[in-house]
C-alpha cells in the first residue's frame, strides 16, 4: 500500500480513536496550514487521555510530511477546496497521512476520517473525503512516484529551503533533509546537584526505561523510547531535565570562562524557555541574569527553575535594548538568539510551513543588532557566546564574520579541539543527526582588554 519513506512513522500501533479524534486534529492543524497558527498551541486535552497519542502523531506527522501529503492532495481533488474550508482540507491530510504513515487499518483510517467531515459541520464534504482516500488506496505506488519527481516534495522541504540548505552544505544537505524528517530523540540533562549521569542511568534501568549515554555532553542521556516525564525517576525532585545534547554543550563551552569565577554575573538574552540556564546555575556559582522579551516564555522559566530549586534575576525586556541594565558589567553573556529554528525541524516541523525565505534576513539583522547592543556590556576579559538552532550561515557564520570585522576588541576563543560538529567561520556548527543532536551553532568570543 505504501512504501518506506525517511519521513516519521508510528513506532507501535496507534489505536483508532475514532472520528473525533480526527476532527479535532482538522482543527488544530487549520490555521497551522493556512500559516496563521503554529503547533506551539497545541492543546491535546481537546481529546480524552487514550486518543492524544493518536492526535500528536496526526498533528505532527502532518506537519512533517506536508509538501507529500499536499502534493498528494492536489492530483486527488478535482478542484480545490474554498479558503473558509481550511479545516477540511487539514482533515484530508490526516487521512492521507494516515494511510501512508501510520499503522492504521485502511478502512478505519478512510471511514472515521470521511466521516469526521460531519464534526466540523460540513457533511457534504464526507463523499469527498472518502473518493480522495479510497482512490489513493487505489493508487498509491503510482501517485506516489509521480508527486516524488520534484525533489522538495520527495524530500518533504519546502523548494526555498531545499535550494538554500543545497547551497550552504552541498555534500550534507540531503542528510539534513533526512534527520528532519525523523522525530528527535528524547535526551535527557543529568542535575549535577543531584548526582552523575551514570548512577542516573542505573535509576533509570532501575524502572525499566532504555537509555544510552551522550556522545558529547557529560550530562545527557538519550532514552531509547520517549516516555512521559512524570515517569522519569526524580524528575519532579528536579534530578532531571528534558533538553537536547546540542543545546547541554551552551553551558561546556561558558564553563572556562565561570568556573575560575565564583559569584561570576552571567546574562543569559533570550533565555526561554529556560534549559541553559537551569544548567548553568546548575553547573556554577553564578549570579544569574534572564532576560526574554516573551512574558508567558519567561513565566516558563520561573517554572522550571522553581522545579529545579534554582534562582535568578528574571527580567522581561529586549536584549536590542539597554534600560534593564544596571550599569554593571557581566562576566559572561549568552546570547541563544532568535533564528529560523532550521536545525530543530525535526522538534517543530511547522517551520516547514510558518518559516519564509524573507524571514531569514530580518533574523539575520536582528542578530546584528542584538550582538551590538550587548558587546558593551560585556566586562573586559569576559566571554560572549553566541548560539543558534539554525544550520543556515547567514545567520551563524556569516553573522559572526560580520560582527568582527567591525568588533577589534572581540577575539575568537571557540575551541577547535572538541569532538562535536565542524568549524564554520569563527564557530563550529552541529547538523542534525537521527538518533542524536539537533543542528546548533556556536561561536565564543573575548573582549579584549584594552
């Protein structure tokens, strides 16, 4: 019926959760399809306990195989639907996704999502819906091959990414395209305070959850299934934490510059939602400033730094200003910067569909302003690193080339004797890898004193 693709399947059998399931689903990725809403609202208690599995993987799987469902989509419709029927088109995505991804019977995954059409009010559509599906069934292998002659839809990337990720790693972006069209591994980040990696990974054996350990961070762990981290030995306690390798390698690299510095003042700029601060105070006696321009992702950071028994300074402003601060150097800044997330797609496959190729060069000058206005707050000697979840070098580093160029008291300090990623300018860039780290960029960088 359908054949291996690198984009993510179901790793177990879903149950069927029936029709309204699938309309809520509909709901949910609407506005996600029409660009006016993203999976960051996703809001599964919509639907009862035993079908959220069934909705996320919906949600999700649409998201990340959309230029293949959509391509699909057109070749089955005669015409296509009315812009006011947003929330029917999404519904015929998930069926197809159904059938080509997920290990649902055919027939529960044409009948429940034909008849979810009545759900949103639009029985007519029911008919539809099920001569789209039950003609793909039909036909698959065939329009299949045809929809996978043009390379962004085999490869499930939008046209300008592909032509930009071609660009920037001619030899590495068809693995790029690959890794994002897998789910990201659930990592873990070891509390320090709490304990080793080591005699976590046996709790965790312990209570019958699969782990390994990371490569390259000394304080992750990668779980072999995704599990709710209500099920995580400790985690309420604040032993544990959810964050990706590549983002735990934020805190190795600040390190030098903190650990001969007890008291030290770090910033951290856009600190939300919170993960690489928690590790630094969890790794360093430091005075913590966080700052994000995003109340309700600072309001997340209070959380997790209240479940992990940790404190800091949080101030809700915007790093391309300065009225927030004292007047008082800091030691060590990190700026995480806003960027176009395109090495966290796997995570956040709506950046498919959210992201615009005219969205890359307002980023890119919003990190020029933001790495202006903080250099002068920067003690002489201290250390600024900089970091993105981009793989795209405008944003990395072109970004830094730039920014020394008119910088002479800034000096390059990343290491280039680590095992993790590969020189790009002055940083290094991680890209994603199935199985492992998502794509980041780092650069470190002294002020010199004069």
């Amino acid at each position: 019926m359908h054949r291996s693709t690198p984009a993510t399947r179901a790793g177990k059998s879903l149950q069927d959760g029936g029709q309204a399931v699938r309309a809520s689903a509909a709901r949910a990725l609407a506005p996600v399809i029409t660009g006016k809403g993203s999976l960051a609202d996703l809001d599964d208690h919509q639907v009862v306990a035993r079908d959220r599995p069934l909705f996320k993987a919906m949600c999700y799987g649409v998201c990340r195989t959309l230029p293949r469902l959509e391509a699909l989509a057109e070749r089955l419709l005669k015409s296509p639907f009315k812009t006011r029927d947003a929330d029917v088109q999404a519904l015929l995505l998930v069926g197809i996704h159904q059938l080509l991804y997920l290990r649902i019977p055919a027939h529960a995954a044409v009948g429940e999502t034909a008849g979810a059409a009545r759900l949103l009010g639009k029985e007519w559509a029911t008919r539809v819906i099920n001569g789209c599906l039950r003609r793909l069934q039909r036909e698959s292998a065939a329009l299949q091959a045809e929809v996978d002659r043009d390379p962004a839809v085999a490869l499930l990337h939008p046209k300008w990414l592909l032509k930009a990720l071609r660009q920037a790693w001619p030899d590495d972006w068809r693995a790029i395209c690959e890794a994002n069209n897998l789910p990201g591994p659930m990592t873990l980040r070891v509390n320090r305070r709490h304990g080793d990696r080591e005699a976590y990974l046996a709790r965790l054996i312990d209570a019958g959850i699969e782990a390994r350990l990371c490569t390259h961070s000394p304080d992750g762990l990668v779980l072999e299934t995704p599990v709710d981290v209500q099920a995580l030995p400790g985690f309420s306690e604040g032993a544990i934490s959810v964050q990706d390798e590549a983002a735990q390698l934020a805190a190795e690299l600040l390190g030098p510059a903190l650990a001969p510095r007890p008291g030290g003042r770090v910033l951290d700029a856009c600190c939300a939602p919170g993960g690489k601060s928690a590790h630094l105070l969890e790794l360093f006696d430091i005075e913590l400033l966080a700052l994000d321009s995003d109340a309700a992702r600072l309001a997340r950071v209070e959380d997790t730094l209240a479940r992990l028994g940790l404190s800091a300074t949080l101030v809700h402003d915007d790093a391309t200003r300065r009225d927030w601060w004292d007047g008082t150097p800091f030691d060590a800044i990190l700026l995480d910067a806003p960027c176009s997330g395109t090495g966290v797609i796997r995570r956040h496959p709506d950046i498919k569909r959210l992201r615009r190729p005219s969205d890359i060069a307002k980023l890119a000058e919003l990190q020029a302003r933001m790495l202006e206005n903080l250099w002068p707050l920067l003690r002489p000697g201290g250390s600024l690193l900089y970091a993105t979840c981009s793989v795209l070098p405008e944003e990395n580093a072109d970004r830094i080339r730039d920014f020394l160029a008119r910088t002479p008291d800034a000096e390059v300090t990343t290491p280039s004797d680590v095992g993790w990623g590969r020189p790009a300018g002055a940083g290094r860039q991680l890209l994603p890898e199935p199985d492992s780290h998502d794509g980041f960029y780092y650069a470190r960088l002294k002020k010199v004193p004069a």
